[in-house]
C-alpha cells in the first residue's frame, strides 16, 4: 500500500495492518431496559460506558439515551429520543 487512502494490498482487508492491534478499550459494557406501561406507553434507557483508547487518546465516557414511545392508534407512533454522549464531560468517568 502506498500513501494514504490508498487501497490495502491483495489479500489484506485492515489498511492500517498491525498498527491498531492492541488499541481497544479495556472495559465497555451497555445496559438497556424497556417497559410497557399500559397498552400505549413504553419508556426505555439505555446506559454504556467505553474505557479510554491509547491512542489517539480518547477519554472514557459514559453515555444515556431515554426514550418514550406512544401509541396513538393502530397508525400512529410518537417517539421521543434523548440522547447524552457524554462529550459535556471531558474528565474520565467513574464507576461507583
């Protein structure tokens, strides 16, 4: 392979070869729950966390989505996303 963008050798599928080996996060994990409540509402979370990358150094996050589903009749679905990245918080998430 020559230069960047360029297509990986015959028979390679990873254009960055070895480089990247080893460059995942030590602990990721998710967490998502759903419940109907009645016949037309059903809330939802959803929560997952990924460790720092070594590099490039990305910091740990942990991140939330909620979401609210309604039904209104055989043809109409409302839904209500909202979803929390974490990028507000640049320090390193903490279990606790």
């Amino acid at each position: 392979m020559d230069g960047p963008g360029a297509a990986p050798a015959a028979g390679r599928s990873d254009p960055t070869g070895p480089s990247n080996l080893g460059n995942d996060p030590h602990l990721q994990w998710s967490l998502r729950s759903t419940q109907s409540i009645g016949e037309r509402l059903d809330p939802g979370i959803a929560v997952r966390h990924v460790d720092r990358l070594p590099t490039p150094v990305i910091p740990a996050y942990t991140a939330t989505d909620l979401s609210l589903n309604w039904r209104g009749g055989a043809d109409l679905l409302l839904s209500l996303d909202l979803s929390g990245d974490g990028a507000e918080r640049r320090r390193p998430a903490r279990l606790s």
